[in-house]
C-alpha cells in the first residue's frame, strides 16, 4: 500500500534507522522511530499511522507485547512484531494480541514488504467485515421486525430488541440456547407448532410462513404473531444456519376485528344505512334499508336518491349535493317512498366524506312514524294540559265564584271554538231550579245568544258524560240552534250544576276528555268558593267574637311577635291595635320580664301601659294550630282587679242632724227588692240611710260625680257601671266583669260593721249578660250577706222581666214596699213619700 505511514518501534537506535531507511525506500512514510513502548503507545495515538512495526524486547518497563496489545485496543491498529528470538512462550504471549505477522531479524526487503501489505491489506478488510457486522447489527436492531438467527443446531446466535421484548429473552441470556426453549408457538386450540426454523434446517427450503399463530412468551403472556424463517447460506451456497422473523398482530387482529364488527353492526344497524356516490346512487345499502323499503338489495344498488325520496329529484340532486357539502353533517326531516309506494318520515343524518379522491355521503335514515305519531298526541295533550293550566290559572286569581265561572267559560269557548255558554248551578242541595251564574258569547261569530235566568234542574244523569238537549231549555231565542251540550258540574258524586255549550255538535273524544276535564275542576272549583266563604265566614265571626271579647286577649305567631289586639286588651293597656301588631309581645312588659310561652300555662306577669304605668295581670297562654302545625299562641289577660274586686273602705257621711232618725229600718243579711216600676225614689232612700251613720256601697249605671252632687254624697264609695275607659278618679266595673262585682261586694261585707249597698241599673247587668247570669250572681251574694252585718237593696224595674222571672227573683228577696209599710206601721220613722 503506497504512501502508507509507518511507526517503528526499535530500542536499537541502528537497526531502527536501517529500518526507516529501507522502509522509505520501499515507498512507506515513517514519520518518527520510538525506543520505548510507553512512546509507542503515545505516538499511535498521535500519528494514527496505518500500521506499526514493533520489537518485541524493548528497553524500559513495557516490551513490546504489551504495547502492542494497548495500541491495538486503543486505537485499532495493525501490529506487525520484530524478533531476534522465537521461543515458545514469547509467541504465545505475541498471539494473544493478534498481531499481523512476524518478522524474523534479520530480513530481506522483499520479505518486509510483503509482511507489510498483507498486513495492510488484511486489517482493511477486517474493518470493512466489523463495519459491515456493525452496519448489519444496528439494521437488525433497528428493524421493526423481530429477528432472530440460529446456526445449524438451532442455537440461538442474534436477537434484536424486538425479539427480546416479544420473547422476554434478553440475547445474553438467549446466546447460544435452543430456540425451542425461547420461541414456544401454540395454534388457537392451544396445540404445540413446530417452530418454522427447524423447518429451514431440515428442508433447507427458502421461506416458510406461519400466519395467525401464538407466541407464548417467557412471563406465560400469549401474543398473536405472523412468522417466517428463511436459511442463511454461505459464499457456496450452504445452509449455515436460519433467520426467524416475526411481529406482533395484536393491534391489526384487534382491528381488523373491530373493521369487522363496524361492518357488521351497519349491517345490522336499526337505522337504515345508504352510502352514495356523488352522482346520487348507492353503492351500499344495509339490511334495515332494504325492510325499510320494501326492496331486494340488488335492487338497491341500482337506485339512486331520487328513486326513493319524496323530497328529492334527480334534477336537485346537484343542488341537494351543494347543500350537504356546505353543512358538512346535517340532520333534516324528509319523506321516503317504499316499493308500494307508500310514504313515510323519516330523520336524515348525512357525513359528506372524500375518499380515494371522491366524494361519498354517508347516510342514515331513521323511520320517524311512531315519533310523529307520539308529538300528534303529545299536541294534543299539551293542548289539554293548556286547557286545564288556563282554567287551574283562571280558578287560583279569580276572588269570587262569579268571576271564576266567567273566566273559565270564555276560556272554554276560546280553546274549544265555540260560539256561545252559560253555567247554572243549584244554590242548594235540595233546590229544584238551577239559576244562571255565568253567560258568554263569543261576539266575533256573529251570533246573539240570551240564556234564562233558571231552568228546571236535572235529576238522572251520567256524570262522566255529556249530553245534548233541545236549545229552547236553555235559550230564549235558538238563532238556527236546534240543540245544545250539557256537562255536568259535579262534585263528591253529586250534580252542582251544568255547562250548557251552544250551538250543540258532535264533539270527539280530546274534545269530551278535555269537557269532562274541565267540569271536574269547576265542581271542585265551586265546592272550594262555597268551603272558602263559610270558612270565611266562620272565621270573621270567630275573629268578632274575640275582638269583642269582654277578656283581653292577643295573638302571636311562633316567634312571638304580635299578630291581633282585641279591643278589651287595647282598653287595658291603652294601645291601639296598629300600634303594637307586628311588635314583640316582651315589648309590652317592663324590661328584664318576659312571658313563659307555652301550652295551657297560667302565671302572673307585670304589664306596661302607653302612659308607662305598669299593671299586674293574670296571664294565660294556649298554644295555635294550624294544619296541625304549631303556628302561635293565644294570650289571655286577666285584671287582677278584676278577678279580685276593687278595694272600697266603708265609711259613713254622717250629715244628718243628731235628733233625726233614718225613715227606714232594714234588717241585716237581707236583700231587699226594689221596684222601680212603682217609684223611683231608690237614691233618696239610700242617701238618708248613709247620712245617718249607716257605712254605705252604691253601685250604680247613673254617673257618680252628677250622684255625689245631687245627693251631698261626699265620702261614700260610688261604683260606676260602665263598659267604656275608666273615667279618671272612679271607680269603674264593665257590666260583664261579675266576677269582680262580686268580689267588690264581697270585700265591703267583710269590712263593714253596719252596710248598706244599693245595686242600681240590674236591667243593664242583665242585658250585657243574661237573665240567668244575674240570678246566679244574686244567689252568691244572698248566701254571703245573710251571714253578715249588711243588706242590699236591689233596684230593678220588673217590666223588664217576666212574672216567672219575678218569682224567681222574690225567692231570693223581700219586697221593700212591704218592709216599708211595716215599718210605718211600727211608727219607727216617717215614711217617704211615694211618687
């Protein structure tokens, strides 16, 4: 090889420079001569010579073995040794460093050069052999592929990474073992398979594929692969050994199965499947078109759009084309025709997609029939819920029955189309005549229509039907109607009254469910406006009666805020009802005290009036129910003045001169009846008798101030009858307050050493309660005067009584007339003078 370069390595300086000298002459460039083998090393490194011409004994610590054996792991340069000597051991040593050749000194030049060029010439094509291994090798690896080669024995000699991943072998594991123990291939029915490489050994034939077979890899892991085997021959043409490839078609096999299944499912799909072509004709119909239609496959792929579709001719067809192109997906509503020729709806999905450089619309057509059919229905059931909402609407904003009957009608007539309606209904259960409660016409028709104000009721009729009857019933004037259609209003089972409809026709079966319908909600409707208004009523009578309650009383709602203020509570503590509802009801007591809210409790509890005085009051609490559902309480004030009576101290006025005597003697423990029928002189009496050192009690109806100015009555307790506000100053008890009139006597008894009390105005405690309510209140007070030092002289005027009522009275009582006579008989006094 000419101009090849050269690096000796000579530790005799002579023979190194004979050497560079014949080298040069042979055409060889020696660019340097080194004596030591760390030099060598160094300048191999350096140079990069082609080839190196090393002594085996060199001076220095490394000989030449050594340093040819580092050159050429370094740097992959031929070493062509030098000797002197050839023992043995010395060549063995020089073999393991595979050197190019030996030269044995001394040599020839023809000797050298031709060491030197087989030298050269054989390191140059063992590179180009690893470059092509190398070449070969990252190929192998770098296929897709799996690839695995066995020599003749069927041992393994190359896996690529695919073949390790597949198998689960690493190669340095799988060197040189028998393929059978790494490349295991069962069929579907799980048989053994003979692997195709024994095969290519045996037969030695070219390829041998294996499609569709298992692969069970070394973690048990079954793969689907495709394999083939091929031999590997030498330069003469001799099997040396087999190539195995193969590849995973887990992916394909899975796709290839869902390709099938897609075909198979548009196949069998529910919804009619139409590929077309861009000129308009199918080239695939499924099974659902062709029973959707009525036609044959073959039949199919005949046509075109235009044959089928209602909507769609052959002329449009481009236009239709332009359409779907522009929506890319559209779903519309469209006709197709069946062989017989019968049309139906259908709902069109279309994909326009290119493929192979055309276009082809995808279609799927589904039978829409039921579904138009159920949207009919759905109208008209939407149009009867409208009905009913606009009648459930009319029936919850209208405040009378009257007003909702109206409404409801023209409503009805609206909806309905009809001209003109009347409602009757039967003011009682048994009323025998229905009266007119609601009368409408639709004036836009034209027609004037005057319904009687009664007409006799119906007795037997069907309430889940309509009726027709002749229009004079009901009509003053027929205008051309022969007859009119009655549904019944009803309600629990029973006719309330009846929805006549004019001009009677035939009405179908939505228009009698949607009548029926509607008279169900007016029975119920009319039944809860006549609930409602006895409730109503009810409830403003109860309300009166409590806001007219002699007992002070409130509402709270369950928070205990304020919500009704009867009159007697706003006398008591002086608030206006607007003034307080809505407040607290701690807010009418002083601060710091609150009330014990609760059910059927009873306390006693501080209260404080508008004018800021406070009072004690006996307090009562019961919880409210409404729908069974605590809402509130109601609070019941009692005065304890009123409960226990005014406190009144028995005194005397002592005016009367000391040698004058009272006109009349009345016995103690003794009610004496006066009456006013026959004279009216009652004060008169009564004045003289506590003038003259008698401790006296008048309760009265006249007005105390008029009473104490007339009579000279300074220091005697006056008692006022009066249901009204307390007159600053006296002492007031309400007519319907027994209890504490009672009480008020009974404390004056108790106290006094020698009474008289006068009960004037009794027609008043009689009206403001009752006949009865007074005959008890005088036998409390005889069973407790007749054990005490007073008397009592009841003042009445008995016409306002009955003579069964007099006796009644007389039983309890002396006649004061009598005891009057006896004592002017006794010459005790001098009688009054009788008007």
């Amino acid at each position: 090889m000419v101009n090849a370069r050269l690096l000796v390595v000579e530790d005799e300086s002579i023979v190194a420079k004979d050497i560079q000298h014949r080298l040069r002459n042979l055409g060889y460039e020696v660019p340097a001569v080194v004596a030591y083998g760390e030099k060598a090393i160094e300048k191999a490194g350096e140079l990069q010579p082609d080839l190196v011409l090393m002594d085996i004994f060199l001076k220095g610590e490394m000989d030449g073995i050594q340093a040819a054996e580092e050159i050429k792991r370094q740097y992959d340069i031929p070493v062509i040794f030098l000797t002197a000597f050839a023992d043995p051991n010395t060549l063995q040593r020089a073999k393991i460093t595979e050197p190019f050749g030996y030269i044995l000194k001394p040599f020839e030049e023809r000797e050298l050069l031709t060491a030197i060029e087989m030298a050269l010439y054989k390191h140059k094509m063992e590179r180009r052999l690893k470059e092509s291994e190398r070449w070969l090798s990252v190929t192998l690896k770098s296929i897709g592929d799996a690839i695995i080669t066995t020599d003749m024995a069927g041992k393994i000699t190359f896996m690529n990474h695919v073949a390790e991943n597949l198998t689960g072998w690493k190669q340095e594991e799988a060197h040189r073992r028998d393929l059978f123990g790494i490349f295991n291939l069962i069929d579907e029915a799980g048989r053994t398979l003979e692997s195709p490489v024994s095969r290519v050994i045996k037969e030695g034939a070219a390829v041998i594929q294996q499609n569709d077979v298992i692969l069970i890899a070394r973690n048990g892991n079954e793969i689907a692969i495709d394999s083939s085997a091929a031999p590997i021959r030498d330069d003469k043409n001799n099997t040396i050994g087999a190539v195995l490839v193969f590849r995973d078609i887990t992916e394909r096999k899975q796709t290839e199965e869902a390709l099938q299944f897609t075909q198979f499912s548009v196949d069998h799909a529910a919804d009619a499947a139409f590929w077309v072509r861009d000129d308009g004709h199918f080239f695939y119909v499924n099974e659902a078109a062709c029973q959707s239609l009525g036609y044959r496959r073959d039949e199919l792929l005949r046509m075109s759009i235009a044959d089928i579709s209602e909507d769609i001719t052959e002329q449009e067809w481009p236009d239709h084309m332009n359409r779907l192109k522009e929506h890319g997906r559209w779903t519309f509503e469209s006709k197709h025709r069946k062989k017989d020729g019968k049309v139906f709806p259908v709902e069109v999905t279309t994909n326009v997609l290119k493929f192979n450089g055309r276009e082809y619309i995808c279609t799927f057509a589904r039978d829409i029939t039921e579904r138009k059919q159920a949207e009919q229905t759905l109208m008209e059931n939407n149009r009867h819920l409208e009905i009913i909402s606009s009648i459930t609407s009319t029936i919850n904003k209208s405040d009378n029955t009257r007003d909702m009957l109206d409404h409801v009608l023209r409503d009805i007539l609206n909806l309905l189309e009809i001209d003109s309606g009347a409602i009757y209904l039967f003011d009682s259960e048994d009323a025998s005549e229905m009266k007119l409660r609601a009368a409408v016409t639709r004036l836009e028709r034209g027609r004037v229509v005057r319904y009687k104000q009664t007409v006799p009721g119906i007795t037997i009729v069907d309430q889940g039907s309509i009726f027709y009857s002749d229009s004079t019933q009901y009509l003053y004037e027929s205008d051309g109607a022969s007859a009119v259609t009655n549904v019944p209003i009803s309600v629990k089972d029973k006719v309330v009254g009846i929805m006549t409809l004019s001009p009677g026709r035939s009405l179908d079966a939505s228009d009698t469910r949607e009548l029926l319908s509607i008279s169900s909600q007016l029975g119920i409707a009319v039944d809860n406006h006549r609930l409602f208004k006895k409730i109503q009523d009810t409830s403003n009578y109860l309300a009166s009666i409590i806001n007219e309650s002699p007992d002070p009383m409130l509402t709270t709602d369950a928070s205990g805020l304020i919500v009704s203020f009867n009159r007697s509570a706003s006398r008591l503590l002086s608030y206006a009802q607007d003034e307080v509802v809505g407040r607290p009801v701690n807010s009418l007591l002083p601060p710091g005290t609150t009330l014990d809210l609760g059910d059927s409790k009873s306390y006693v509890r501080e209260f404080k009036c508008k004018d800021g005085s406070v009072i004690k009051l006996t307090t009562s609490t019961a919880r409210l129910y409404k729908d069974g559902i605590k809402s509130g309480f109601i609070i019941t004030l009692k005065d304890l003045s009123e409960i226990s009576g005014l406190r009144v101290v028995p005194v005397t006025e002592n005016t009367a001169a000391p040698e004058t005597s009272s006109a009349y003697r009345f016995d103690p423990g003794v009610i004496y009846l006066f009456d006013k029928k026959k004279r009216q002189d009652h004060m008169e009496v009564f004045a003289d008798q506590v003038k003259h050192n008698i401790q006296g009690l008048c309760i009265t109806r006249q007005n105390p101030k008029k009473i104490r100015e007339k009579y000279g009555l300074e220091k005697t307790p006056i008692i006022w009858l009066n249901s009204g506000e307390g007159v600053a100053g006296e002492s007031v008890i309400k007519p319907d307050n027994m209890t504490s009139l009672g009480a008020t006597i009974y404390k004056f008894m108790s106290e006094a050493k020698d009474g008289l009390i006068l009960l004037d105005g009794m027609e008043y405690l009689m009206m403001r309660s009752s006949y009865e309510t007074l005959l008890k209140f005088i036998h409390y007070l005889n069973d407790r005067i007749m054990m005490s030092n007073s008397r009592v002289v009841f003042c009445i005027d008995t016409r306002t009584i009955d003579e069964r009522q007099l006796h009644i009275l007389m039983s309890e009582m002396m006649d004061f007339d009598k005891v009057a006579v006896a004592n002017d008989s006794m010459q005790i006094a001098p009688k009054l003078k009788v008007e």
